[in-house]
C-alpha cells in the first residue's frame, strides 16, 4: 500500500477534525458512551474507507500490470508510463472507479 495504516489513521482523524471544525459532520452522541468513542467510531469509519479505497487502486494497478506483461517487448520510461496510465484510466472506467 501507498500509505502506511498510520498514515491513513492520521489521515482520517484530521479529515474527521477538520469536517467536525467546518460544521460539516453532524452526529449525536449515544446515551452511556464514554468520551471519545463516538469520535474514535466515526474515525474507524473514514479509515475504512479510505483502506478500502486504495486496495481498489492496488487492485486496478495489478491488472494494469497483467495488461502490460502481455506486451511483447520490454516498455521503458516514458512509453511504459504513458501506457501504465492509459490502461488504468480505461480499467478504472470500467469498474466505475474515479482516479
């Protein structure tokens, strides 16, 4: 993965910190939580997500490397990377995946 698990931990908590600052994440504490674990809830959430979201793109990039194994000679530089970003611009549309 690109990021480490800490990483995206901190990603998330500052995107939850920063949505909760702007008035933009609206939520009720439930009766009898201890403080903190609604907040350390809703940040599990985010972080799943966005795991979620780049085992999708490890996921495409794989393929895209399948794709360009097939090809018979060896792509360098320039030329291996316009046709890396081809490829995966076209499996992403495929699998409805917004780069």
């Amino acid at each position: 993965m690109r990021l480490s698990e800490n990483k995206v931990r901190r990603l998330a908590e500052r995107l939850h910190d920063e949505l909760e600052q702007r008035g933009m994440l609206s939520y009720k504490e439930q009766r009898g939580a201890r403080a903190g674990e609604g907040r350390a809830a809703r940040v599990k959430e985010i972080y799943d997500f966005i795991i979620a979201d780049l085992q999708q793109e490890e996921a495409i990039d794989a393929e895209v490397e399948q794709v360009l194994a097939t090809y018979s000679r060896d792509l360098r530089g320039t030329e291996r990377d316009v046709l890396f970003r081809k490829h995966k611009e076209e499996i992403a549309r495929k699998r409805g995946y917004i780069l």
